[in-house]
C-alpha cells in the first residue's frame, strides 16, 4: 500500500508541476522572462529552445532583454519569437533583441484569466485521474487478498487526503495567477 501512495505523490506532484508549467507562460501585465519558455529557435537546423541559446532578462516591468550567446543567431531568435503565438515585435538592436510588453486591456486580462481557470481545471480533472488510478490499484490488491478491507479503506482515505492536498495547491497557484493577471 505504501508504493501505491507513494506513486499516488509522485504521480500528482508531476501533475501540479505541469499546470505550473503551462500557467507560467501565460503573460500578465508585466514582462516576465518565462513568457519565452515555450519559444523554439532554429538553430543550425536543430529547433533549440531559446534559453539555451541566450539569457532573457527584464530590466524594468515593461521589457525583456534576449542577449544571445551566439551573435549569429540574432535573426533565428528575433523570427522565433515573431512567428510564436505571443503577439510580440521583437527589436533587433544589433547585440541584443529587446521586446516591449504591451500593456493588457480588461478585456484581454478576462480572457487570460478564463485561459488560465481551464488549465486549472485540466490540472484538477489530472490530480482526479491519479487518485481514480491509485484506487483502483488498491481494490486491485485488496482482491487479491493483498489488503485487509480496513486497509483498503484507510487507503482510501490516504488517497483522498492527497487528493485534496493536490486541489488545494492548484487552487491557490490559481488564485495568484490571477491576482497577477488583473493587477493594473
């Protein structure tokens, strides 16, 4: 019983982790290096993620700053970022890309935040399909005499517990997320 819930942990962990992942690349008002996580370069023929090729930094709110370890790649860098979905127009200024973040419009801040809410709610449909599995691996044990029924119900109980932990820490990485995206 105790690898199941160990699995349990590790299974839902992996879980949070992806939703942080996918909401840490949704842009708030402020600019914000993780912004170009998903952004892909090519790169001598290889599709290289672009913080392998520079450092990103954000000097003031309203900036990134793509400083490319390779010069040469300064055009395969500043079309990545042109041709991604993020809506930016990058500035090449010879040794570096800056990018301006435009300001958000309450209409656009609403649709992030609806954005971000489904993502939250695929991380949470996620944390329920790993606690559907780790009980069925318990009722799976407990037929085959490998568990008392006391200790499939306290099983149970220990999957629901981390199941509500799981929800729990979505719930509050979403709430932050969406006091980020509607701070003016």
């Amino acid at each position: 019983m105790k690898t199941v819930l160990k699995q349990t942990r590790e299974r839902m962990t992996k879980s949070l982790e992806a939703f942080e992942n996918n909401i840490s690349v949704v842009r708030t008002g402020r600019a914000n290096p993780a912004i170009l996580n998903r952004v892909y370069v090519n790169y001598y023929g290889a599709s290289t993620p672009l913080n392998q090729l520079a450092t990103v930094a954000s000097p003031d709110p309203r900036t990134l700053v793509i400083s490319p370890f390779d010069k040469s790649a300064i055009q395969a860098i500043e079309k990545a970022i042109r041709e991604s979905d993020l809506g930016f127009n990058p500035n090449n200024q010879g040794d570096a890309v800056f990018i301006t973040v435009p300001a958000l419009n309450d209409e656009r801040r609403r649709d992030l935040v609806k954005q971000v809410k489904h993502m939250a709610e695929e991380g949470r449909v996620a944390v329920r399909n790993v606690r559907r599995d780790a009980n069925d691996e318990l009722k799976e044990m407990h037929k085959e005499h490998l568990l008392s029924e006391d200790e499939l119900h306290s099983g149970e109980q220990e999957v629901q517990k981390l199941t509500d932990e799981f929800i729990g820490l979505i719930e509050q990485r979403l709430k932050a997320k969406e006091d980020d995206i509607m701070a003016v």
